[in-house]
C-alpha cells in the first residue's frame, strides 16, 4: 500500500427538507444526504457519534445520561462502504450520494462490537483505516444498524486526506487526531429502545437482542410505561429457525391508536385495520430486526416455537361486562387479524398495571353508565395472578392479563370477541303486508367460564338494523302502536339487553312490511364477526279464488225470493242489477211453477228440473226473478290484478236467431278496461215450455271463460237483448287454471 497520511473529515449536515417530513414509522436516517446522522445532527435521538469522530455530544439536548442501552451488542454492525460520489459539492454543500453496489468495503459482523463502560457506556470498534487502502480521491460511508438489516441508526462519511497526524473536519477545520497505527475508534452511542430506529414514533418502547438459547431455558422481554410492565413476550429456547439468524432484536413499542371512544369501542388510528370488533387500548407492535422469513415460504409462521406474549387490557377490572370478552388479537400487513391461542400474562405484565395505568389516574372518563366505566387503581382491588372475578373462578381469565401465543410478530391488541348470529329463519313469504320480527343475538367468548366458550350471549354492544327503501318502516320492539315515529329508510341503533349471561346479546325490532308485492330487506350489523345478517321477506300478491254457487242461504221451496244486493258470505263478491233492477234468487223445482230459464229438463216429463238456485233480475217493486232486460253487476272486495280468471256460467232462453252474451271489465271508477262478447245459437226444443211458466224455449248453460288483460273492480253480464238470463256459478282465480 502505498505510504500516507490520512485525515478523516466529519461534516455535520442537516437537509433542510428533513424538517418537513413526518416520521410514521421505524426509518432510516437519509443516509444518501446527509454527511452525517445521529442524534447530536437531526437524526435518530436516541443514537451519538463520540469523540474522537466528532465532539462530545453530552450536553447536547438529546443525549440523556444513564439511558444507555447495554442489551444489543450481540446483534450489533458496523459497515463502511465506498460512496458513489462526493457528498458535497464544490461549495460544501450536500448532493444526493448512496454506496456503490455489492458488499461493504468494510464490516464488523455481530459479535465484534464492543460494550464499553456499562451500565451507561458506549459501543466500539476500530478501523484500521490505514489498512483498508483508501483512495484519497473518494469518499467513504460509515454505518451502524442490527447485523442482517439495512435500517442503519445513524451514518458518518468520511474523507481521506493525506496526513498521517491529524484528522481535520474538511468544512470546520477542526483537528481531531488518528491513532499512531492510523486506526480510527468507532465509537457510538444507544440510548433507550434505539430510537426511531426501531421503535419509529412510539415513546414507550423496548429494544433487546434475544438469542435462540439460554441457560435458564428461556428469555422474557417486557416493555415499562415508569411504573410497571405494560406488555411483555418470553421466548423459549429454540424459537428462532434453524438456518436464519440465531440472535435477533426483539422491539415491543406501543402503537398509536389516536383518539379512542370507550363507549363504542373505536379507535381513529385501529390497532387491527378491517376488524369489525370492538377495539381497546393497549395495542403493541412486536417485531424483530432482522425481519425473520416465513419458515414456509411466502406465508406462515417466522418461529420455530410459539412465543407467549401479553398486553395490558384498558377494561381489565372494571365493572364493563364486555371485559370478560376480550380477546388477543394480532395482525399485520400481510397477515388478517386473527384470534390467538389464550395464554396467561404472568411474568410478562405487572399485576396493577394490567389496565394499562401508569398510576392512580383515570384511563378514560367515568360516567355512571356501567357498561362505560373505567376503572383506576386507586378506586378497585387489583387481583393478581389467576383468581377470581365476578365469583367465577377461571383456569385462565382476563384477571390473569391478555395472553396469546404467537408464531408471528405484528400488532398485537385486544378486541371484543363476539360473532352475530340470526335466531330462526333469515327469508320470509307472505301474501300481504304484515309486521316481522327478526332477532339476532350477539354471542362471544367468555374467557370466565371454559365451559361455554363461543356461546354466551353478549350483552352491552349496539346493533344497528337498517331497513332497504322507503317501502318499509322499522319500529323499536315492544313500542308498536305507542306513538311511536316510524323510521323510514333509516338506521335504527338499538342496545342489546345490558346483561352478559348466557341469556343475554338478544336484539329484536319490529319490521313492518307493506302489502305491495315486492322484496324488501333488513340488515343487522354490529361491532362482530360474521355480520351483517340480512332479513329478506318476499310478499306475493294474494293468491284469490272464489266460487259462487248461489246456493246460500237457501230459499227451500219457495222457487224465488229478492236478495238485492247479493252478498256471496264466502267471497265478499256483491251482485247487483243494472238500472231500475233488483236481483234475486230462483230455484228449478221438481215440481210446480219454476223460472223459465232452466238446463234441458232430464227423462221423466216436465215439471223436473236440478233444483239448483240461480242468479236472476227484476224490475224494482217485483218478486218475480228471473224478467228480461236487466244486467247483472259482481263488484269485488278490492281491485283484481291483470291475469284473473274468470269463469261464468249464464243460462238464457230464446226463440230463434243468434243472441250475444257479454262480460264487461270495470276499474274502481267504473270505467270499462276491457270486455268479451260470445254468441249463443238457437236451438230448437220439442215442447220448451216450461211447466205452469211462460212459454220461452229452454237451453242449456253457455259457460264464458277469460283471463283479463287489465286489472278491474267490477264485471257486468249482460245477457241477449230481450231475453232472459239467470247465472248459474261464477268463479274466479289469480293463478291456476279451470277445468
């Protein structure tokens, strides 16, 4: 190598567009920017540079005496690398630069950095620099970070000078002296978790190297809020894969939730994004540095054993009964929230810290309404270990803490689990308007009582029931006919009773559905998984079918009696005669006068007829049924959709020629829609006259059947001009078919 000097030159740079950035995350200083970076130079608080590379930062408003971190040096590098170009220009000013491609000129792997002076100490280590055969002409770039990541806690570039005596920072002038052997002591400093490094925003954070083996079996990482654990993990030997790294960071920090609602259970920032379930307080982020591979591929669990974790719970040991609910879930960018496996938190919390206090002062607000209520330390007794709560006592239960095991990092926060269920059938059929009453029950997990997880009811959470279009109306359960103002295509929250026993998490409403056929819905939605649960009702049109006999009430012997208007008791069909006309009632009889119209008389001479009561008409003030000249009107109770059947069965009597029969559709303004016409031929019978009646000739039934086009009200009969006509049977259907 060829003999020279060598000066090392620090140049202290902050970007002014550092400044406007937000740091939402673990990031990396902008090491392509800056000369330098560590806490003394805008970049990770928590990190320092030492002498002889820069000046003392001790009074420097970042650095924080007795906050060294001692625990990472198994997992400590450093690296120096080969810069693509200068780092400032020609005016000292810095231009945007990164390593060249490949390996470090330089590394000290894991393992040969050096913890010097704990308890509040430093890290070291020296670089021969007049080994490394620099080139004067370049520039080079020191970094620290966690040996296997390329999130570095700071960055140093350097110039090579040709003075083997001194160091001099190229834009202060500053000297700073070499070792004889031109050997450079790295020295830095760590305070706390490692700053933003590894613990990005958060202010309450842990950082410590957890190797894959340990004499007492295993290691516990927990993380302290200034007064006792809040959250925590242990890991049993064996639980980093073999073939990957055997010592990794583990960082516990607190994830920011932003402003939360006790009361509905909501977070602005959640700790489990898409979870429909009820969220609180603490959610913490577990990961490792290095960033551990799924042992299966691109998916799948990092470790090789589970590793027990626990979280502080912000309900735990207050009156709220959703409390017991809670659950450990964890989740991550690639990983949907999931229930975990339930484990205890002993060693891993501290027993008055399980509700996330940092002392006696209120989590959240305390209004009177027990299902809201937080608790603080000073105002309950704190249990510790496992025990009892509310008289249950319990194998494992939310006294003991909120533990999970993991086989993963990620977010890890409790929710309250519960799942909503429909109680009875979801899709209904009715043939006219009605009031339903779908019911869901909220169900979730009681952690007291293992006996029934997955089917208590859950008391205490809304449910919201929105109803489709404006068709249908909702109205809260037990209130109907109070006065009560419908909601019309409106969410209608209502609370599941408060009780969280096995009887409770019921929620009802009545659903008030009108007559127009149509579908219509109803959904119920809550802060639990498998919802929303959606209610269907179909409603059909009425299937309506009537036949009219004319056969009640009986007239007995007397062969025609008035009954104007004709109200058929089955139906509700009423019949009336047109102008200046009655109806009433006649009967063929077996013997005696009858009315004239009648079927051809069987074997057996005249005067028998099938004694069947027939529909006819009169002038008004007559008794005699069954005269000439007068329609017969069947108005319907209400208005009869487009495709009835109708079928109606006419007996006429007539002398010669061809007569016209008519039936003429009516709406309920009296309007004709539509109207059929049928002729009836002549035909001639030997000795038509009807016994002791007036000679008219007598035919056979002429049945008219016709489906209609429109929907109506009304039909009008009208018989032959001149002759008379009596209806035998009338029958109508809105679906099927007559024989």
């Amino acid at each position: 190598m060829k003999a020279r000097l060598l000066v090392l030159a620090t140049i202290a740079l902050v970007m002014a567009c550092s400044d406007a950035r937000t740091n939402s995350g673990p990031t990396a200083p902008d090491a392509s920017s800056k000369l330098i970076s560590d806490g003394a130079h805008g970049g990770n608080p928590d990190f320092f540079f030492l002498p002889p590379m820069v000046a003392n930062p001790s009074n420097d408003p970042n650095y924080e005496p007795g906050t060294f971190n001692a625990t990472l040096a198994p997992a400590l590098a450093v690296e120096i690398c080969l810069l693509q170009g200068s780092p400032v220009n020609a005016l000292g000013q810095p231009v945007i630069t990164d390593c060249v491609a490949g390996p470090p000129m330089k590394k000290f792997p894991a393992g040969t950095v050096q913890l010097q002076n704990p308890p509040d100490g430093f890290y070291q280590v020296v670089w021969n620099a007049g080994a490394s055969n620099l080139d004067v002409t370049r520039f080079y770039r020191i970094k620290v970070l966690v040996d296997g990541s390329s999130t570095p806690f700071g960055v140093a570039d350097i110039d090579p000078v040709a003075n083997a005596k001194e160091l001099r920072n190229a834009r202060t002038g500053e000297i700073i002296p070499l070792n004889e052997n031109s050997s450079l002591p790295i020295k830095f400093r760590i305070e706390h978790a490692g700053g933003t490094t590894l613990c990005g925003t958060a202010t309450v954070c842990v950082s410590r190297t957890i190797s894959n083996n340990s004499p007492t079996g295993s290691q516990t990482l927990t993380v302290d809020n200034g007064a006792g654990a809040i959250a925590g993990a242990d890991f049993p030997n064996g639980w980093l894969p073999a073939g990957g790294p055997q010592s990794v960071v583990v960082t516990i920090a607190q994830f920011d939730v932003g402003s939360t609602n006790p009361v509905t259970g909501t977070e602005s920032k959640p700790c489990h994004l898409d979870l429909a379930l009820q969220q609180f307080p603490g959610c913490f982020t577990f990961t490792t540095t290095p960033k551990l591979a799924p042992i299966n591929g691109e998916s799948g669990p990092q470790f090789a054993k589970r590793v027990r974790a626990a979280v502080c719970f912000t309900l735990y040991g207050g009156n709220d009964p959703r409390e017991q609910f809670a659950e450990m879930y964890a989740s991550g960018p690639n990983e949907p929230a999931h229930a975990l496996e339930d484990a205890s938190d002993v060693g891993l919390i501290a027993p008055d810290r399980r509700n996330c206090s940092s002392g006696g002062e209120v989590i959240g607000a305390l209004p009177t309404n027990p299902l809201t209520r937080y608790a603080t330390v000073g105002w309950r007794k704190m249990r510790s270990g496992f025990g009892q709560i509310f008289g249950v006592k319990t194998a494992y239960a939310v006294d003991a803490g909120l533990g999970g095991w993991l086989d993963a990092f990620s977010n890890v926060g409790p929710a309250i689990s519960a799942t909503i269920q429909p109680v009875g059938a979801t899709h209904f059929d009715l043939t006219s308007g009605g009031t339903l009453h779908p019911d869901v029950r909220l169900v979730g997990s009681n952690h007291h009582d293992g006996q029934h997880q997955n089917s208590v009811g859950l008391g205490g959470l809304p449910v919201t029931w929105t109803v489709s279009g404006t068709a249908t109306a909702l109205v809260p359960f037990g209130t109907e006919g109070g006065g009560v103002a419908t909601l019309v295509d409106q969410t209608n929250t209502l609370p599941i009773d408060g009780g969280a026993t096995s009887g409770g998490g019921y929620s009802t409403v009545n659903w008030i559905v009108p007559s127009t056929p149509g579908d219509y819905t109803v959904t119920a939605a809550g802060a639990a998984l498998s919802g929303p649960v959606t209610f269907t009702v179909t409603v059909t049109a009425p299937v309506l079918t009537g036949l009219v006999l004319f056969d009640a009430p009986d007239i007995g012997a007397n062969d025609r009696q008035v009954a104007d208007p004709y109200t058929d008791a089955a139906t509700g069909v009423v019949f009336t005669a047109g102008p200046s006309g009655i109806v009433g009632i006649s009967r063929n009889l077996a013997s005696g006068t009858s009315v004239c119209v009648a079927p051809l008389l069987p074997s057996g001479g005249f005067g028998t007829g099938d004694g069947n009561q027939k529909l006819g008409t009169a002038p008004v003030g007559s008794t005699s049924i069954g005269l000439s000249g007068f329609p017969i009107k069947a108005t319907f109770p209400t208005v009869m959709p487009a495709g009835t059947l109708v079928s109606v069965d006419v007996q006429t009597a007539f002398d010669v020629g061809a007569n016209l029969l008519r039936l003429r559709f009516l709406d309920a303004s009296g309007a004709e829609v539509s109207s059929i016409t049928q002729t009836v031929q002549d035909v001639d019978v030997v000795d038509s006259r009807c016994d002791g009646a007036p000679g008219t000739n007598k035919r056979g039934t002429v049945r008219l059947i016709t489906t209609a086009t429109q929907a109506f009200k009304a039909i009008v009969v009208e018989g032959p001009a001149g002759f008379v006509f009596v209806i035998d049977q009338f029958q109508f259907a809105t679906s099927g078919t007559f024989d």
